[in-house]
C-alpha cells in the first residue's frame, strides 16, 4: 500500500536517512555510513531520524525490505524528494 501525504520539504530533508547499501547518509548534513539498521539519529547532527528514502527509485521489494528493517520511519520516494527540491530551488531563483 502506497500512502501520498503532502511533506513540508525542509522538515523531511532534516530529518531524512537516505538509504544506500549497505549504510545510510544523513540528507541534512551529508554523514554517511550511518547504520540503517538503528540508527535512530543522525551521529553527527543528531536530528532525529523520521524519514527514510531510497535511492533505487520505484522499487517496491527494496522499500519493503527496507519498511521491514524500520518500521518506525515513514519510507519516502527519493525522487519525489528530489522533485520537490528542484522545484524549490527553480522557485527560489525566479524569485
Ligand atoms: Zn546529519
């Protein structure tokens, strides 16, 4: 089941572990090699972590996969992410 809920970008990107294999990097400050497995904040900026995102787009085993190891994040499409941050910036520079 897929849920789209609108996100306030600033708010998903601070609190986003973005999922590599075999570790995580942390969207807010660039750490990487988090451990995806428990890592429940970032080790260096120490936000909380409540998103999680994939880099394999579309794959729903991999989102699965990954649900299953942490159930307590909320899984996001990284490329909805990137999207939206493009956007942002396009309207940042039109402004
Ligand atoms: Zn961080």
């Amino acid at each position: 089941m897929r849920v789209w809920q609108d996100l306030d970008l600033a708010e998903v990107k601070k609190h986003l572990l973005i999922c590599g294999d075999p570790s995580g990097d942390c969207a807010n400050c660039r750490e990487v090699g988090i451990n995806i497995q428990n890592a429940k904040s970032c080790p260096t900026g120490k936000t909380e972590f409540k998103y999680m995102a994939t880099r394999v787009t579309g794959s729903t085993s991999q989102a699965k996969r990954l649900k299953a190891k942490r159930p307590d994040l909320i899984a996001i499409d990284f490329s909805d992410f990137k999207d939206a941050k493009t956007r942002s910036e396009a309207h940042k520079f039109l402004r």
